[in-house]
C-alpha cells in the first residue's frame, strides 16, 4: 500500500509577493524539496508580480524536480510570464554551438 503526500506552499507567504530573483526561486524549491511530499501545491493568491529570471528559474527547478508540482490561484499576468518562459525553453537550438568551425579572417 502506498500512501500519497500532499503539501501545499503558498510561495506569496514564503518569499514576497513580488518573485524577483533566480535565487530566490531555487531557495523555494530547495524549501520544497525538502518537505519529501509526493505532490505539491504551490498557491500564487497573494503574489503581484514575477520577474522573467524568477519565471525561469522556478521553470528551471520545476523540471528537474522528481515531485508532481500543481500551481493555485496563479494571477493572469503571472500565469502569461510563466508561459512566456516556458515556451521559450521548449524552442530547440537552431545552432549547434559546438559544431561551428570558425576560424580567424
């Protein structure tokens, strides 16, 4: 018999209503991490504003995690930057960086 975990964060009360920084993203979810539950809810209702490098940390971290993690009560503007970002890292490499054979003129 398995027994689920569930643990709900509200990330507002946690950090600030205004997620700015990539360390405080990865500080969240090394909070969250922690807690060792097998689902997690991470409530948005007090936050205001996100910043882009916040956005894409927390996406970042969110893949990397081994946890199923749900998003609450996601503001819409926040709700659009994290799509924003999201999509963005999905695009694929037009270049590969370490194929280009440059040489000096």
């Amino acid at each position: 018999m398995s027994i689920y975990n569930e643990m709900e964060f509200d990330i507002g009360d946690h950090l600030s209503e205004d997620l700015a920084t990539r360390n405080g993203a990865s500080r969240f979810f090394e909070l969250i991490e922690s807690s060792r539950a097998d689902m997690v809810v991470i409530n948005f209702e007090k936050v205001q504003s996100i910043t882009r490098s916040f956005a894409d940390e927390y996406i970042k971290c969110k893949r990397a995690s081994s946890m199923t993690i749900r998003e609450e009560n996601v503001p819409t503007n926040v709700r659009k930057m994290l799509e924003i970002v999201s999509a963005s890292v999905e695009k694929k490499q037009v270049v590969n960086i370490e194929e280009l054979n440059i040489s000096p003129l």
